[in-house]
C-alpha cells in the first residue's frame, strides 16, 4: 500500500470513527438479521403464520421455505436488495459529505494526491460494506441455529456465505456508481436522486424478465429473488456489473482530479 | 536576483463570455506578502483556486513553489486556506487537526500539539467543530493551512470573522513569518487598512484584470497624508521640487506626490514651485489611504463598455 493511501485511509478512519453513519449502518443489519430470523420462524409453522395474518401471508409469498438453504437465498436477497440502499448511502456519505461540510477544497492541494484520497474512501466503502454483511451474515447464522434449521451441511453453509459475499461485493461495485453521482453533483442531492431511479429501475426491468441486461438489476437475480428454479444471471451479467464499478471508479478518480474545483 | 515563489503568467480563466481571470500576470518573491484586492466577483478566489490546482486555467502558467501547479508535487511547501474556513463537523478541533497531519503525511504527532497551542485553540481542542465561534473555526482553518510550517501561504480572507485581538494576531503571525521564517504569503483580503499593515506588494484586481501593482513605498505613500500637486509639466515641477530637497513620487495622471516635510509645509511647495517658473494649477493636502485609492483605481477602470464582467 502506498504512503498516500495509508495516509489516506487514516485520515477516513478517523472521520468514520465519529460518524452516526458508521453506527446507523450497523444497526440496520441487525434490525435486518431480526427480520429474515422473524421470517423464518413464522415459515418454520404454518399454522402460527397463518394466525399472524398479513405477515404470515407475506412470508409465504417470499417463496422461502424454512431451512438453511432458504435462509441463505432470504439473506443473500437482503444484501441485494437492503446493500444497494445501505451500501449507495455510504458511497453517497463518504463522497456528499466533503461537498455539505465544504470540506472537499481541503483535499485537493496536499502531498497525499486526490487519487489516493478516493482510492481511500473506495476502498473503506467496500471494508465498511463487507463488514456489515459480515455482521449479518454472523447473527444470522446464530439466528438460524437458535430456530434449529433443517438442512445444515458445510456446503449449503460454503454456497450459502458464498453467494452472500458475492452479491454484498457485486452489490459494493454498483454502490461506486453513487460516489461518482455524490462528487458530480457536489452534494447529497443528484446521488440520492440517482440511487433511487437505479433501485426502481432494476426493479421494473426485474419485472418484465429483462433484469440481466440491466446491472443494478443483477445482484438481485444472483441471490436468488427470482426464485430457485430460475438460473442465476450469466457471465455477461456479472461482467456487466464488473465494468460499470470499474468504470464508476475510475471516473469518480479521474472527476476529483481533472473537474474545476469552484465551489 | 530573487526567485519568484509564486509566479502567474498571462493566466486567464474564462467560462464561456465570462472572464473570471483576464491574463494575470504577477510574481511574489521569497518573503513577500502580496495581497490581492478587489470587489465581490473581481476574481481573486478563482486566481487563488487556479493558483492551487482547483481550477484550470484557460491560458497561461502558474508555478508554485518552483514548480508548475499543473502536476504539481510539491503541495508540501504550500499551505492554503480558501474562502470560508471548513472544518468537520463531527470532529473535534484535535481530530481535525490530526486529519490535516495525517493527509499532509507528517510524522510527528507534536505539529498538532504546537498548532493548537500557536493559534490558542487549547480551551477548545476537545469541542466539536461544528460548535466554533466563526472567530475560532477560522483560527483552525489557519492552524491547518500552518500546520506544516509551509514555505509558501495563500490565504484567501484570513482575518475574516475574528475579532480585533484575532486580526492583530494573525497579522503579527503573518508579518513574523514572512520577516523571520521567509514564507511567501499571497493572500486575498477585503480589510483594506489590514493589507496596508501586513503587504509588501498589493495587487488590485477588478474584473478579472490586475490593474495595479504597488509595491510598500508606494502603498505607504497611497495610505500617509500627502500633497498632490498639478502643474503644466508635471515631470519639470518634479525635477524642481526634488532639487528643493523633498520627496516626489509622480504617479500615473501627472499627478505629483509629495511627502514628508511638505506634509508641513505646503506653502513652501508653492514657493519654491513658482520660484522655478513652474506654478502650481492645483496644490492639495490629501488624506487618501488605500481604500481611497483602491476606490478611484476601481472607479476609473469601470466602463460601461459591456465588456467581460
């Protein structure tokens, strides 16, 4: 790791230390770990589910059944669905903040370079994400173990983690798309904006079958939304996904170095 | 000779028919405080941000440091403070100190404890910044622009917000620096009378262009009582009144600018002058300083000529 972006790095932890992000974020996992545990424990009885009413009638239409593997795909699906929010909120933190607080002109003319600047808050975004699905994906087993689930073996446990990780970093890639919209716009604003067009998006393009095609689409369709017998989104899906986060990242790097910094 | 510290070339910034910055040209040597002066919109920020690397020029070169700001490596000798302090919020005035030495890559912890204790932010050191009087958060914005004890300074409005004691404060910094440690310090500033005590060189700036360089002697001379004198050779009454034994400054306009004992004694100017067969067509004891001055250079280079800004 290069001096710079140590420095860098330091220099991030230290703001995301006191950060009610960092904490807001961890909490929400949690709070979503509960609720795929809830979810599981009304599927676990139908008779119990049926006598929560709508819930209990949600639960069923989730498609999930009560076991490990289901519970995996149910979680894999949070990552997707839930990452693209919490995951596009830190990108649009990391990168919005310095505009709101005015603080961006104070990175631009140091001996750490702009590059390693971003490069840093990239990198701590995908750490920062990685541990919240780790965290999730720690209470959910506990969760699980608790319900006592049936269909434990090691490899559901190595496909089911597997997938999750996947789908957390494929979810990280996209989030990059927002850090770029939070520098663009200098603000919060244009990448709030921009997250939600992308979420409702993938959702209508998922609708009509089309989601492949579309990559905010695609982590979803990798956990498993679509159900366990479609197949998971090819090589070309993923490799979608792969170059608009490279792409993202790149830009947002080549945009801190090369944009008029006037406000 | 000097090497320039700062050094701007024909540099112009235009965004679209608007020219922010119209071929600037200006030079700050080593130990210098050059000011920049001018009106809301004259283009001091947008010269201070090219200055930086923030903006790219639309022509011309800049050098800092010895080094050309496009691709710059040496950000290490410059310290900067643009516009209005900033700070993080959530931090408190140790933490975003300790940010600052983190980004400029320096290894002693200690720089935070001396800049604390330099720009007194000891009793604050623990409160968040979003909680700093405009005064003290302004006091950390310098404290971040110095923490690396740079070589060069550009500072833009750096007494803005801080009470008397504070002005006082920075100036003496500001004039210790330069004198003592030979920073260069470039720096914008509306308090007229303040660029009069700390600059070197004053540079005024108005739409876009740099309409005048006055080094100290000249700024004193713009900012002391004087007697201004008019005449029909203006170079002739000049040669007299020097041979009179006073001093002359004559100034663009055929203005003559007489200091000292004429201050006193006008009507020995007039005397003399008339003697020398060059009497005087307007003899005046003028109180001009520099807001004055700095008042009727923007006047008279205000056209109504539907030019750039």
């Amino acid at each position: 790791m290069s001096a710079g972006l140590r420095a860098a790095l330091g220099a991030e932890l230290i703001k995301v230390r006191r950060a009610v992000m960092l904490w807001a974020t961890l909490v929400a996992f949690v709070v979503a770990s509960c609720v795929g545990a809830f979810f599981m424990f009304v599927l676990q009885d139908p008779v119990r589910a049926r006598s929560l009413g709508l819930l209990g009638t949600k639960a069923q239409l989730s498609g999930g059944t009560a076991d490990w593997p289901g519970y995996f795909s149910l979680v894999a699906q949070m990552v997707a669905v839930g990452g693209m929010l919490l995951f596009g909120m830190i990108l649009i933190w990391l990168f919005g903040r310095e505009f709101a607080d005015r603080t961006a002109k104070d990175l631009l003319a140091l001996p750490t370079s702009r590059a390693a600047v971003v490069v840093a808050k990239l990198v701590l975004a995908l750490l920062w994400s990685l541990l919240l699905t780790v965290e999730l994906v720690v209470i959910s087993l506990a969760f699980g173990a608790v319900l006592g689930l049936d269909g434990w073996s090691i490899q559901v446990l190595a496909h089911g983690v597997g997938v999750i990780l996947a789908t957390a970093f494929l979810t990280v890639l996209l989030a990059s798309t927002y850090g770029l919209a939070a520098s663009w716009g200098r603000g919060y604003l244009a990448a709030v904006a921009t997250l939600f067009v992308t979420a409702i998006t993938a959702q209508i393009v998922s609708a009509v079958g089309y989601g492949a095609w579309f990559p905010w689409a695609v982590p979803s369709l990798m956990s498993g939304v679509a159900g366990p017998d479609q197949a998971s989104p090819g090589a070309g899906a993923v490799a979608s996904v792969v170059v608009v986060g490279l792409v993202a990242c790149t830009a947002t790097v080549l945009w801190w170095e090369r944009a008029d910094h006037d406000r | 000779m000097t090497r320039p510290l700062i050094s701007v070339q024909g540099a112009s910034k235009r965004y679209g028919a608007l020219a922010a910055v119209d071929d600037v040209t200006l030079q700050v040597n080593v130990g210098e405080v050059y000011a920049l002066l001018g009106l809301n919109g004259a283009g001091k920020t947008t010269l201070i941000r090219m200055l930086l690397g923030m903006v790219r020029p639309t022509a011309g070169r800049l050098e800092v440091a010895g080094h050309p700001v496009a691709g710059q490596s040496e950000w290490g000798q410059v310290g900067y403070l643009v516009e209005t302090p900033s700070a993080y919020p959530d931090l408190t005035v140790r933490e975003n100190l300790e940010v600052a030495r983190r980004l400029r890559r320096l290894p002693e912890r200690s720089v935070v404890d001396e800049a604390v204790a330099r720009f007194g932010l000891g009793q604050y050191e623990g409160s968040k910044a979003r909680t700093l009087s405009l005064g003290n958060a302004q006091r950390l914005g310098l404290a971040k622009a110095m923490l690396h004890r740079p070589r060069v300074l550009v500072l833009d409005e750096p007494v803005n917000g801080l009470d008397p004691a504070g002005v006082v404060e920075i100036r003496e910094l500001l004039i210790g620096l330069a004198r003592e440690d030979g920073v260069t310090v470039l720096l914008s500033s509306h308090l007229l009378s303040e660029v009069a005590r700390v600059a070197t060189r004053v540079g005024i700036l108005h739409r876009g262009r740099l309409i005048e360089e006055m080094d100290s002697t000249t700024l004193e001379a713009s900012t002391r009582t004087r007697v201004e004198v008019e005449s029909r050779h203006a170079t002739r009454a000049a040669d007299i009144l020097r041979g009179a034994g006073f001093v002359v400054h004559l100034v663009a306009g055929g203005t003559v600018v007489l200091e000292g004992r004429a201050v006193q004694h006008p009507d020995e100017v007039a005397t003399v002058l008339v003697n020398g067969g060059e009497p005087p067509t307007r003899l005046a004891v003028v109180d001009e300083d520099l807001e004055a001055h700095f008042m009727r250079l923007v006047a008279e280079h205000s056209p109504t000529d539907g030019g750039d800004r």
